[in-house]
C-alpha cells in the first residue's frame, strides 16, 4: 500500500506543577501581550503611512521591547513562544490578504485561549519526557496514546482553556497507510433533526449535545450574571460556565471523529453539499442549531482524513436543487416547504426528502468527479 510522510499533532493532557503553572502563567501573558502590540504597529503603520510593517521589522520591535525598562520582562520567558507569536500575526495577515479570514482581532485575557509554542531548540524531549525552556523538570503528561515510533518532535504547543485545563501538542512526522481502494460511493445529505442522511438510506441521528446541557447551562450563566464584576466568586462561577461549555465541545468533536473515520474507512469518494454556514447562522431560528450541527467542523475532518488515506472528498454547488429533484426520473417540482419530508413525483417515485437529496448528492458529485464542476446529471 502506498503511504506518506505527513505532519501530525498529537494533543495530551499534562499536570504543571505550581512552579510550572506559574511560568506558563507569565509565558502566555508575554505572548499575548507582544501578539497585540505587533498588531497594534502594524493597524498603525497602515492607517497613518499606508505602509506594511513586515515580519522582519516586528522582530526587531521584540528585540528593543525587551531592552525597554517599562517591557524588560518580556526577556524573562523563553523567546521562542514570543518569536512564534510574531510568526502567527503574520499568517493571519498573509490569510487577510489572500481574503481567507477577517482581519486579525486583539487577543483579549480570558476570553481567548492561552498557547504558546515552541520550537525545537526551546525544548527537549527524551526517553518520552519533554522539559520546556526555562523550566527546571519535565512537564508530567498523561500519555493517552503513544507517539509514533522513533518521533522526534519538531515543535510543542502547550495552552490553558477556560476552565484551566492545561494540553500540549505535539507535531512529529507520521508515515499514513493508504487505506486499500473502494468501490464504494457516498453522499451526505446535512441536517438537524438527522444530522447527514446517507444515499445508502442510512440516517444518522443529531446527539444535539448543546440541547441536552442547555439547562444546565443557563443556570450556570444566571448564576454567572449575578455575580459581582472582578469578584472571586464571579471567577468561580465563570469557570463552572466555561467546564460545560467544554464537556459540550468535547463530546461534539468525539463524535465527528468517529463518524468521520468510520465514513473515510467504508467509502472511496464522499459528496457533500458546499454550504455556507456562515450565512445559515444569520436565521435566528435555527442559528444555535446549526452551530451545534458543526457541518463545517466535520467538512474539515473528512478532508484531511481523505487526503491522508488516499480518498475523495467532493463539494456540489450549495444551490444545486438536490432535494427538490427526482432521483429516479431528473423532474423537478417547482416548490418544496421546509415541512414536506416525503413527496411523490409524477414517475411514481415515492421520496423521503433527505435520502433523495442524498441520492442527488451523490450522483451530481460523481458527475463533477469525472467532467468537471457545473456539469449536472441529465434529466429524462
């Protein structure tokens, strides 16, 4: 089987001690700080001069903050983590420009998660123990699974969530295994009840796991808003909101993992709908839904696992009448409320409304597979 060299984070807890916990402490409000002042320079240059600071003068800003006598603790951490806040400012503009993203946000304390990163010659890793720069002993981390064999980490990324949980992520170079070629061929129709309906039939139920902590959820932010601003009881409410918050995102990420590699192992090439999520969340009705949903989290996932193991991963046209179309004879009824989930066409066909979507899915995406996009299945 053919396989490839590939870059891969492996992402653990780890338990600081309070030694460490306090210089992570101050090694992320450096990163922060250094991330919104290089930003703050650059908004400045263009708005006043019209002229783009680039990397290497961000750089050289670090190097004189450091020697400043107001900053001269931005020298106390390692200079990595600050270097590689820099690295990042630029990617956000270099996306910004290439008008992938919105233009970079300050990073606020406590409404962003901490990270910092280093490279590999601000850490050590042997015998599976990784010591950080600047720290006297070894992080203790809870190995969940092991790293590849004979991986040598090229950088480490270790951040605090909002509930105080402290991970590091590992990037190594992984050999993947194609997976052995299919003859099988899917498609995904997206929804809320039924979070995709498969073309074969098969339905996969929504868990709705924001629906099933909602109320433990708004109890925690009713008892958050009465809580008095800078308080310590305020923080502690805070982070009894921001542990649910967590579990909900937890448990939404395990289950398209799952469900991604189970469709990525059975299936050699997956048609999907190209949606903007973006501007479906704008329907106030459905937006805590659809976020729930996350249909574009589990795009991400099948498309990097399919370019790993050696499948495809095909988007249709997000205007594409998949569920108004007639799988069996290409009619096409003129209107379809939201509420008809069966119909029956002229031909005789009866239609479940997300399984003949599915099937449309399908069919157009094979079609774009093989001539090419904005080419449809012919109608009879």
């Amino acid at each position: 089987m053919d396989s490839r060299v590939v870059k891969r984070a492996y992402k653990y807890r780890f338990y600081p001690t309070s030694e460490q916990a306090q210089q992570l402490s101050q090694t992320f409000g450096c990163v922060r700080y250094v991330y919104n002042r290089a930003l703050a320079e650059r908004s400045r240059a263009w708005t006043m001069e019209r002229r783009r600071v680039s990397h290497a003068e961000t750089d050289k800003m670090l190097t004189a903050w450091k020697r400043d006598p107001e900053t001269v603790w931005l020298a106390d951490p390692s200079k990595g983590p600050l270097q590689a806040a820099l690295r990042n400012l630029q990617g956000a503009f270099d996306k910004f420009w290439r008008k992938q993203s919105r233009y970079p946000t300050f990073k606020k304390r406590g409404k962003s998660k901490d990270s910092a990163t280093y490279y590999s010659n601000c850490f050590t890793f042997r015998d599976g123990r990784l010591k950080l720069a600047k720290q006297s002993e070894p992080i203790r981390i809870r190995w969940s699974r092991p790293l590849p064999e004979g991986a040598e980490p090229s950088q480490v990324t270790v951040s605090r969530n909002a509930h105080g949980q402290y991970h590091v992520s590992i990037l190594v170079e992984d050999a993947v295994v194609a997976h052995p070629p299919t003859d099988s061929t899917v498609g995904l129709d997206a929804g809320i009840t039924t979070l995709f309906t498969l073309s074969s039939g098969e339905k996969i139920t929504n868990p709705r796991h924001e629906k099933h902590d909602r109320g433990r959820l708004a109890k925690a932010q009713r008892n958050l808003s009465r809580k008095q601003k800078g308080s310590a009881n305020r923080a502690k409410a805070r982070l009894k909101v921001a542990k649910i918050y967590g579990r909900i995102a937890d448990r939404r990420r395990d289950h398209l993992h799952k469900l991604t590699t189970r469709l990525i192992n059975e299936n050699q090439v997956i048609c999907i709908e190209d949606l903007s999520v973006r501007n479906m969340v704008r329907n106030r009705s459905l937006a805590r839904a659809i976020s729930d949903a996350s249909w574009s989290e589990m795009r991400s996932m099948l498309e990097y696992k399919a370019n790993w193991y050696g499948r495809t991963v095909v988007p249709i046209d997000r205007f594409y009448p998949s569920s108004k179309q007639c799988s069996a004879c290409g009619a096409l009824a003129r209107k379809m409320a939201l509420n008809i989930r069966e119909w029956t066409c002229p031909c005789g066909a009866v239609h479940d409304r997300d399984v003949n979507a599915a099937k449309n899915i399908r069919a157009v995406g094979l079609t774009v597979l093989a001539c090419g996009d904005g080419v449809r299945p012919p109608r009879s």
